[in-house]
C-alpha cells in the first residue's frame, strides 16, 4: 500500500539441497559482522540508500542511538530475469553503492537488514521459477552483504498473485533453514479489520508450507486510518486473524505480529503524528509484538514549509518535527533511550486529571471493548483507555492501555 514509494522511488515442500546448504557465518561475506539482538532488527525503520535524497545514517546513529536500519528494496531485474537488483536497476552482485551505506553503519557498531518487494516493480517471486530459484536469489543477497535480518514486504501487486505468493513464502522458509539465527519478517497491507482477502490468503500459503517467521506485520495506512486508534484497532483485529489462523493464543500471536507505520502524512492524506507514534508503541510494548517499524527514515525530517502545501513527500513527512522525531520511537522500541535534544513540537497532550472527589464514571466491565478515549472507573479512580483493550485492568503501568485520571 506503500503508493509513494513507486513514484517517488525508481511446489510448497522444497528440497533444500536445490539452493544448496550456504549458512550465514559472521565474517564471511563482503563487510559481515556480528549480529545485533534481534530486537534491533525488529525496531528498524525503512531506508531508502539510493533513492529519495538518502540522508546520513551515520547522523541519524549520533543522534538518535539508532544501530539498525531496513534497507529497500531488492527486485528482480526491470529488463526480466531472476537476480537480485536494487529498484530494478542496480544489480547486487556488483554494488558498492549499497555496500559503502552498510559500512559506514557496520563502522559505528549498527548493522542492516534487506527488505525485499514493496509497492511496485517487478518482484523476484513474479520473476523466478519456483520457491528454490528464488530463495537462490535471495541467498546472493544475503551472502553478498553477510545479513542477519530480511523482510519479505509482500504487497500489490505481487500479493495478488498466487504463484509469487508461494515462491516467495517458500524462498522464506529455506533461507530460514539455510541461514540459522536469520530473523525473518513478513510485512504486508494493514485494513481496518487487520489485513484484507489477500493478506489471509497469504497466511493460508504460510500455514500450508509450515513456515513461521518472527512476525507478520502489517501496514495500518492508506487504508482509511485516522491517528493512532485506528491503528491498534486494526492491530487487535490482525491478531484475532493470526489465532484463528495459526491456532495461536492471544500472547503467542502478539509475540508474532509487528505493526510498520507511514511517518507524517500518508499517501492517500492520513495523518500520523509523533503523539499518534507514541500510542501506537505503548500498545505494542504493552502486548509484548514483536516489532515497531516505519516508512521511512528519509521521511523522518520535516519539510519546508512544514505542512509542504497539503501534499505527500518521499522525503520530509510534511508535519512539524525536528529531525528524525519519529526514529526515537524505534529507539524506543529496542530498549533503548534516545539521547536527549530539542524537544518534538507536538508531544503527546497530558490529559487533565480529574480533582480528587469528582464523580466516577462507569465501572470498568471485563466483557466490554474500550476504544481510545472511553472512560471507566476502578478502584475509586477515573482511567482513559488509550488504544482498545478488553479485559486489562486498569492499572498505574506505563505502558498499559489505560491514563489513570485520577481519584472519583
């Protein structure tokens, strides 16, 4: 559903002996190293190395305490074939563009993951004969660059597509077997009820060939969003899929699911501020997902004028900010802290507390559904929920769904 990012920027049981036994090893690819925790890979946002005026990732380490960056995005070649390139254009086995961003971050102690497909562009799993020839493919990359993490972004059109959907599901789950430790994420389109006809078509095709990555996010913009609530809404919802679909719990889907947000305004005009970051990454801290990313880094500045005429940009995100505002929730996300600086232009607002006697509102009721916003009292204090929940306590945690108002 990622619409900028193509104007602005250029059988299900494989035999694994078909793309051979390559394993990642540390140190033994062009600029390898040793792997971050994968909670860093889990936190890193989209950038663009090549495309969209890429801005300093060095810069963006210093400043933020960022150390993992999810770069995009690897196609098979615009001409046809099955290679990987960069937008299409740029094949991987001769870069040094590609590879001289990867080791400026390796040098400051960072480290990268790949991402594969996105909006647009020709994919190597329309392109590729089979899961095996298209895992090969894949395998250049990681090997090429001595990778610890890819993303397979499996969007329109290639989700619409059967086969690709299978050659890439199943290119997945041999580099995940062939590559030991590979973390692996599988992004996809987000919708108000999680993710629409196609992105469960997709999990079907992974339950089919028994793979299960580290997590199937989704991207809850471009699909009629408004700020945060929405977004764990549609959240909650795609957890409900991934248990009905997996057979999962309730915690074992969070501890697969990730949430991949559009910094700023979004390609169809929604808006998603640094306070709407802010929700979003409680919730997904909260239900312990497993993974908090954006599009993208090159967004993540603030254009000029800031609103940058009512219109959508590849290269600032057209709210007021400082400079890379939204990476810290990333930051954030990881288990880090962000060094101090410049405080954001819009935090997120402090509710006003109720006065100690003020009369309490309904009591909170463990069957009913709260959305952000609705009140409810408990243990003789007023509590705001922050994102939907049900049947979660209203407690004094900080990264709990609910803001105590104070005493009633």
């Amino acid at each position: 559903m990622r619409r900028l990012r193509a104007c602005l920027g250029a059988a299900a049981a494989v035999s694994l002996a078909a793309v051979g036994t390559t394993a990642l090893v540390a140190g033994s690819a062009s600029g390898a190293t040793t792997a971050l925790g994968n909670r860093w890979y889990a936190a890193a946002p989209y950038l663009m190395p090549t495309d969209n005026d890429p801005p300093d990732a060095g810069a963006i380490m210093d400043a933020t305490g960022l150390k993992a960056f999810q770069l995009a995005f690897v196609l098979a070649p615009n001409g046809g074939g099955c290679s990987p390139t960069w937008g299409g254009t740029s094949p991987v086995s001769s870069d040094t563009a590609v590879q001289s961003v990867i080791n400026t971050i390796r040098a400051k102690g960072g480290d990268v993951s790949v991402s594969i497909g996105g909006y647009g562009g020709t994919k190597l799993g329309q392109a590729c004969s089979d899961p095996a020839a298209t895992a090969a493919a894949y395998q250049q990359v990681i090997t090429k660059y001595g990778l610890h993490a890819i993303d397979f972004d499996l969007e329109e059109p290639e989700y619409e597509n059967t086969a690709a959907v299978h050659n890439e599901i199943g290119a997945a789950k041999i580099l995940q077997q062939n590559n030991p430790g590979l973390y692996v994420s599988v992004t996809t389109a987000g919708t108000a009820d999680g993710t629409g006809w196609f992105g469960k078509q997709m999990l079907l095709e992974a339950k089919s060939q028994g793979f299960t990555p580290n997590n199937f996010s989704i991207m809850p913009f471009d699909g009629g969003f408004n700020g945060a609530a929405s977004q764990t809404s549609a959240l909650a919802n795609f957890n409900t899929i991934l248990r009905s679909t997996f057979g999962w719990d309730q915690a074992t889907a969070y501890a697969h699911e990730g949430f991949s947000g559009m910094n700023g305004r979004s390609d169809t005009g929604e808006y998603f501020s640094q306070a709407d970051f802010q929700t979003v990454l409680d919730f997904a801290t909260s239900h312990t997902m497993d993974r908090f990313t954006f599009w993208s880094l090159n967004r993540d500045r603030q254009c000029s004028p800031a609103d940058n005429g009512g219109r959508t940009s590849g290269t600032c995100s057209s709210v007021a900010q400082n400079s890379w505002d939204f990476a810290k929730y990333s930051v954030k996300f990881a288990g880090a802290t962000p060094p101090t600086g410049t405080p954001t232009p819009t935090p997120t607002p402090t509710p006003t507390p109720t006065p100690p006697g003020g009369g309490c509102k309904a009591a909170w009721n463990a069957a009913t559904v709260y959305t952000a916003g609705n009140e409810a009292s408990y243990n003789h204090h007023n509590w705001k929920a922050k994102w939907w929940t049900q049947n979660e306590a209203p407690t004094g945690a900080d990264w709990g769904p609910w803001q105590d108002e104070g005493a009633c």
